[in-house]
C-alpha cells in the first residue's frame, strides 16, 4: 500500500523531481523540529542522491502542479478508505504566523484560536483555506480530517498590486469543492463549514450540483424564507415570473411559538454522544439576486448547557435533524488537524517566502499529514501497537502515536536497512536496538 501511493506521487511529477519529493516527503516524517530542506538532508544524509541544491530547487523552481499531487492523495484515499457511500468533508482556514517584510502572500488576519467573544487577536502571516475527507479509521473512536486540497487567501492589496481578481475564503472554498467533485463525478460530497461560510452564494452553488454536493453549516435567526413561487408546480401564471412565494416565519420566530422540542440522541464533539433538543423546518433561503434555496433548517438546544443554543442548515431538505447535527459536529475534526500540525509537523516554522516556495511548502505538509495517517492505518500490528506514551489509551490512537509508528518502522525497515547499516544494526541487542528506535523516533 506504501508503494502504491508513492508511485501516484511520482506518477504527478516528472522523474527527477519525483525522485527528490519522495526523498523529501520520507525525511519529512524522521525530521523532528523545524522542517526546512536543509534539515530534511542533515536526517537522510547520504541516502539522498545528488547535489543539495536539487532538493531546494524542488520548492523554488522545478515543474511541480500540486492539483495534481492533491488528486493522486484524494484519489488513494477514497479508494481505499471511502469506496462507496457519500463522502463527509469539512472545509476551513487557519492562519500560520509568518512574518517578514519580503514574505509574499502575508496578510494580518483574525486568529480564530486565540479570540474571544469579547477578544479578537490578530497575526500576521498566511491563512490558508483547506478541504479535509473525514475518514473513520478503526484505530480510532471519530473520524480524522485528512487535508486533499489546499489555497492561499491572499489580502486585497495583494491581489490588486498584482492584477488578480479578488477571491475571499468562501470564493476559494467554493472553487476547492468543485474541483473535488469535477476529478470525482461519480461520488456525492457533504461539506460541513463553519458559520464564517454560511454564505448564500455557496449554498446556491451546492444546490445547483445537488446531485454530487451538500452543503452543511450554521444558519441565521432570521434567515429569509419564502414559499416555491406561484407555478412552480402548476399551471404558469400569465405575465412576469414571480422569482419568490408568500414570505414564511423566521427560524427564531418557529423556535418562539414551538413549545415542545423533540429530544435526541446525537453523535457530539470528540466522538461522544449527547442529548439536544431540536426544532426543525424547511424553507427556500432567499437573497436579493440570487434566488431561491431549499434548505433544512434546524435548531439545537443542548440540555446539559455546556453550549450554547445554535441554528444549523442543509441543502438537502430530505435530511433528519439528526443527520444535520451529526454531520456539523464532525466538522470539529478539522479543527483538531490544526492543532496537531502545529504541534508535531510545525507548521508555522517554515522559512521559504518567495511565490514558488510559499505556496508549496505549507500545502505539501498539510498533505503529509495525511500520508501519515494512512501509512499509520496500513502498518503490520506490531507497529500499530507502539504507542508515543508506553501503556496509554488502547482503544484509540491520537496523531502523536501514528507518527511516532510511522517514523520507527521507517527507520527499522528504511533507513537501517540499507546495505550500509543492515548489518551494523542487527549485530545489536534487541533491548537496545528498542531503546535506540525510542531515541531517533520521538513525537516531536
């Protein structure tokens, strides 16, 4: 399975530099501390052929389309992960600090993850707009966000010195999501966004493709809703088309004269299950100009008050309540992809701030953690059981065991079984060939 990926890799690229980018992405994983290409070669050493610049020139210079190293990922892994059935996706943004005078593409953005209600932080660097597959792995108790596709937002001013149109988060959400659908028509994709993307037009968008796209996200109080328009499905009625039908009740104004919610048992945050109370309705969604949407539209009240009540909505107006929260709440899983990258696969401490560089170094590490998820998924057991804490969790593995398995069995079965070191390495005992592997394979 390991070289079935790689071969989609080097299939993506031409041969010298797919030969370098799988030396790269394998350091990539041994690293541990700030991945730059100069460290990348300190950990391989001699096992990476030619001269160091080609290496550089990977990120700066040479011919590399990531659109094509995204859809070889997607492609692997709904193959072997997703075969059949709907897809679950989650789209995002996060910010990496980057500063610098000369760094292209930076902007000052809100950091979601350090604002408050009451608080808003800013930070200077890129934000970076990803669409992750939400994979059920057996090794673990929720689904793991795997990053596919990747774009870079670029601030306004950028964009107009360089003569660009001006693309905002939703705009390359939108873009990232028809792109998957296009390589994969015969495939039904659910999104799941936050509120910052609970835009008209996308889910204008995913109903126009409703039959390869659903959209999930938050909804607004006091969303418009109106009835089809007169003729919709009968006879047309002389004279100019009525784009809207009569104007129906808000959410919030349902919500207030709705005495008894039904309660449920949905899948929550974090794998767990929770009760709520709902209060549903359907709607078409109106916006000056742009027409009519049908959509769900659902209210959660979480009974134990440990969040706060909120509207959800779906383009698919057949779903449950259920089905609407479940959905939203693994949303969350995206979010904890962040925290982990910044954690074990730093990425906020890369050093590249030309074009070329900038906009393939952090999108190749957002898809390294998903390769690491899915060599993690395929390893033989007895490097599955290797935990980064010896005796933890044994029901479900965290980001931190997957890499800590993945970068042992790579230096057992890669790095120290070359001809140069196979020999030197076996003639060690077994207790402290163990110990050595702990050394050279930490979780961060």
């Amino acid at each position: 399975m390991t070289d079935a990926l790689l071969q989609a890799f080097t299939a993506a690229l031409t041969r010298p530099t797919g030969e370098r980018f799988v030396v790269l992405l394998l350091a990539a994983i041994l690293t541990t501390g700030c991945r730059t290409v100069l460290n990348l070669l300190r950990t391989v050493d001699a096992l990476a052929p030619g001269h160091p610049s080609s290496y550089h020139r990977v990120f700066s210079r040479r011919r590399c389309s990531l659109w094509r190293l995204g859809r070889a990922l997607a492609g692997y892994v709904l193959r072997r992960w997703l075969p059949t059935g709907r897809v679950a996706v989650a789209g995002d943004d996060t910010v990496a600090e980057h500063k610098g005078p000369k760094v292209y593409g930076k902007g000052c953005h809100r950091d979601p993850v350090r604002s408050t209600q009451s608080y808003t932080a800013y930070r200077w660097g890129h934000k970076w707009v990803v669409l992750a597959l939400l994979v059920p792995f057996p090794f673990a108790v929720r689904p793991w966000a795997l990053p596919v596709l990747v774009a870079l937002y670029r601030p306004e001013a950028c964009n107009q010195q360089l003569g660009r149109r001006h693309k905002t988060p939703g705009g390359l959400l939108r873009q990232l999501l028809l792109v998957l659908a296009r390589w994969f028509p015969d495939r039904h994709f659910v999104c799941a966004v936050d509120g910052n993307y609970a835009a008209h037009e996308l889910a204008a968008c995913a109903h126009r493709r409703r039959r390869h796209l659903t959209l999930v996200s938050k909804f607004y109080p006091d969303a418009n809703l109106y009835a089809p328009p007169p003729g919709a499905t009968g006879p047309r009625p002389v004279g100019r088309p009525r784009r809207k039908g009569a104007k129906q009740p808000t959410p919030a104004q349902v919500v207030a004269r709705t005495s008894r919610r039904r309660r449920v048992q949905v899948a929550w945050y974090g794998g767990g299950r929770r009760a709520v109370a709902v209060v549903s309705g359907t709607g078409h969604w109106y916006q000056s100009g742009r027409g009519l949407v049908p959509v769900r539209w659902v209210y959660v009240e979480d009974r134990t008050g440990t969040h706060r009540p909120e509207y959800f909505f779906t383009t698919d107006p057949a779903w449950t309540a259920q089905q609407v929260v479940e959905q939203y709440t693994g949303r969350w899983n995206i979010e904890t992809t962040f925290e982990e990258m910044r954690s074990y696969l730093k990425l906020e401490k890369t050093r590249g701030w030309t074009e070329p560089t900038v906009l393939r170094t952090a999108p190749c590490l957002f898809g390294l953690y998903s390769v690491i998820a899915v060599w993690y998924a395929e390893l033989p057991a007895r490097w599955q059981r290797q935990r980064a804490i010896p005796g933890g969790d044994k029901r479900s593995a965290t980001f931190s065991d997957a890499i800590t398995a993945v970068r042992r069995w790579l230096w057992s079965e890669w790095v120290l079984a070359t001809p140069m070191h196979q020999r030197a390495f076996a003639k060690i005992p077994p207790r402290l060939r163990d110990l050595l592997l702990r050394g050279l394979a930490p979780t961060a």
